[in-house]
C-alpha cells in the first residue's frame, strides 16, 4: 500500500461531521432574543499601607431585541456602582453609580422596500461623577438589515444535544434545521398567544412535528430524556446572540444635555453604523459605530466605535475581546477633548448554567486636552478575575 492510498483511507475513515449550512442562511425576521448579566470583580491590599485599600465594581446590563417583517425594536439597559479606597490614612472611601436606558424602533416603509426603513430612538445616562445627565432624541432614515441568527444557533445545539443522547438517527437536513429555527425564534409569539404556563407544551409539540417529519427522530416522538435536552439547551446553557448583516443610519434630533455640561437642548446630526458577521458555528464579529455632531454654544463632537469579537472554544468555555474608542471634541475656547481605547480580552469558565467565572485582561489608553490629570498619561494594563451571574 502507498503512503498516498495508506492517507487516503485513513482520512475518510474518521468520524468526520461536516455541516453545510451556515448562520447567515438564517434571514427569518420573526425573531426574538434577550439576556441580563451581572458582573461582580473586587480586590483588597493590606500591609506596608496607612490602611487596608480596596476597589469593588458592580456592572449588569439587559440587552433585548424584538423582530418581526415590518419592525425591529431594540433595548439596552446598563448599571454599574463603582466603590474604592486608598492605601493613605487620608483617602477616603469613594463611590461612583450610574446606569443608561437606550431605546429604537426601526420601522421598514413596505414589504417591497425591505431594507429601507426610518428610525426614532431615545437613551438616558446618569453617573454620580459627571458633570450632568446625558439624554437625547434622533430620528432618521436607514438602510439595511441584521439578522437575528441565535434561532438557528439553538436549533444547532438541540441537534448535537440529541445525537449526544443517540436520540437521532442522522443529522438534520438543512430545511429542518430551518424550519426548528423558524419556531425558536418565535417564542415570544407562543407565550403571548398560549400563555407564560402554558406555551412550553405547544411549542415543544410544534418542534417534534419538525424532527418527526424529518425521519431523524429515534421512536419518532420526543422521550422525557429529550424534553430535558430541549430544555437544558433553550433555557438553561448560556448562549451569545448570533447576528449577521449590516444597516447605516442618518438622522437629527437634539441633546437635551451630556456628561460634559457642554450642550443645553441642542440640535445634532446621527450617523450611525452596525456590522455582523458569525464566523463558522462559534465565532461572532460586531462592529457599532456612531457620529454624533452638536451644534450649541460649543460645538461638540462625539465619535465612539466598539468592534467585538467573540468565540466558544467549548460549551463551557468563552472568550470575548473587544476595542472600544471613545472620542469627544468641543470646540471651546481650550478647544478641550479626550480620546479612550479601550482593549479588553476576557475568558468565560461556566461553571454552572448561571455562573461564570472569568478572568479579563484590559489596556486602558486616555488623551485629555487640556491635560488636567497627568496621572492617566501613561496606558494603565490590569488583570481582574469576575463572576458573573446569568438573570436570563
């Protein structure tokens, strides 16, 4: 036997899986997806100090998208409460809280036209240590769609949780696979319409008609071993939201005021961008960016950008980086400013369905004009070890 046939044979003769459809297959816009995370990282230091210093953060946010063909309506809540004391006799304890609400509703013209859509969104922030609150108001039009692609994901999972359990006697076809993900996504529509007790039975029941009809089913009918299956992968394991696509809007509106104290009920231009793109099964790329010109006494410009990306390396293990770049100029008589970027690389361990621990390295580099506060001239690099707490 040659070396070439000896590879050949042994090449197909392993377990190979390979499976054709992709996430960005998945474009049905009756979808709906939400989660709430806390995240909690302390440290204390005593000894050679005047007194034992400390630094505790509490962080959480509430992330919910609704879909269907006509409309899209996105909410964010954030938090966090920030308390820290020196190591000198003097420093006295500090603490910082604030929290945000961001709003849209983005409401395609027609059916015919469906990428082409107008656009009101709202948001509110509060934090201690500002200046003032921040709350503003745009509308606009926009172009473009990104598609809630979790369903499929989960339909995914379902499909190795039950061939895990040798409950399915092949892999599903590609339209099965779609037409499970079609009913996972409307899961909001069966608990309005059968209620919050009792949607779980017909939904369940509409899946099993899919894996039935599939011919992959083992006794054609769900066991109680895979109703537990179904549940652990829907509702108990954690699982990032999967997006595709892309949009840009443009739109006015006016800053009733921001954390600088710099605007008072100005009006301002929106030029925002959002980018998707799931890379294979496990990875997801998003990128958010926004320009925000204010015309006030000052005129004051905002540019901010986040590009994540994030990848499960196992079903327990998940690792997220992102970069942020924070950028506002005013152009007052100091002609003031700051720029952020932010870069922060986190590994997630579940631990159980609801915790995880994790372990965030992060780079921190500021530029102030005028420069007040030499002390963050240099890039500040940290490693913190968290929990963090599934809500949902």
């Amino acid at each position: 036997m040659t070396f070439k046939t000896f590879a050949t044979t042994a090449l197909f003769s392993l377990p190979l899986s390979v499976q054709a459809i992709e996430l960005t297959d998945f474009t049905d816009p009756d979808t709906a997806f939400d989660e709430a995370y806390v995240d909690f990282n302390a440290n204390a230091n005593s000894g050679n100090q005047d007194q034992t210093s400390y630094d505790a953060l509490l962080t959480g946010f509430y992330n919910k998208r609704d879909s269907s063909a006509a409309r899209v309506i996105g909410l964010r809540v954030d938090g966090n409460l920030d308390a820290s004391r020196g190591p000198n006799a003097t420093d006295e304890s500090v603490d910082d809280f604030g929290f945000s609400v961001a709003a849209s509703r983005d409401a395609y013209f027609s059916e015919t036209n469906d990428a082409l859509f107008y656009f009101v969104s709202g948001d509110f922030a509060h934090q201690d240590s500002a200046v003032d609150d921040n709350l503003g108001v745009t509308t606009g039009v926009g172009y473009g769609r990104v598609w809630n692609a979790t369903p499929l994901a989960k339909a995914l999972r379902i499909q190795e949780a039950l061939e895990s359990r040798s409950l399915l006697r092949s892999e599903l076809s590609d339209d099965s696979l779609m037409q499970l993900a079609a009913i996972i996504g409307r899961e909001s529509e069966y608990r309005s319409r059968e209620g919050a007790s009792e949607y779980r039975g017909v939904w369940y029941s509409d899946m099993e008609s899919v894996l039935v009809e599939s011919g992959a089913l083992v006794n054609e009918q769900l066991s109680a071993l895979a109703v537990v299956e179904l549940d652990d992968v829907l509702f108990d394991e954690p699982i990032s939201a999967r997006r595709h696509g892309w949009l840009v809007r443009a739109g006015a509106g006016f800053q009733s005021s921001d954390f600088s104290g710099l605007t008072d009920n100005d009006p301002k231009l929106t030029f925002q961008l959002e980018y998707a793109k799931p890379y294979g099964l496990k990875g997801q790329l998003i990128n958010v960016a926004s320009y925000e010109p204010i015309f006030g006494d000052n005129t004051v410009q905002n540019l901010n950008n986040r590009l994540s990306y994030s990848h499960e390396v196992s079903d327990r293990i998940d690792w997220i980086n992102a970069w942020d770049l924070s950028v506002q100029r005013a152009d007052d008589a100091d002609d003031s400013g700051f720029t952020t970027n932010l870069l922060t690389s986190t590994f997630l361990y579940h631990l159980t369905n609801q915790l995880d621990l994790g372990l965030t390295l992060a780079a921190i580099d500021t530029d102030e004009k005028p420069n007040t506060n030499t002390g963050n001239d240099d890039v500040a690099t940290s490693a913190n070890l968290a929990v963090r707490y599934r809500v949902k």
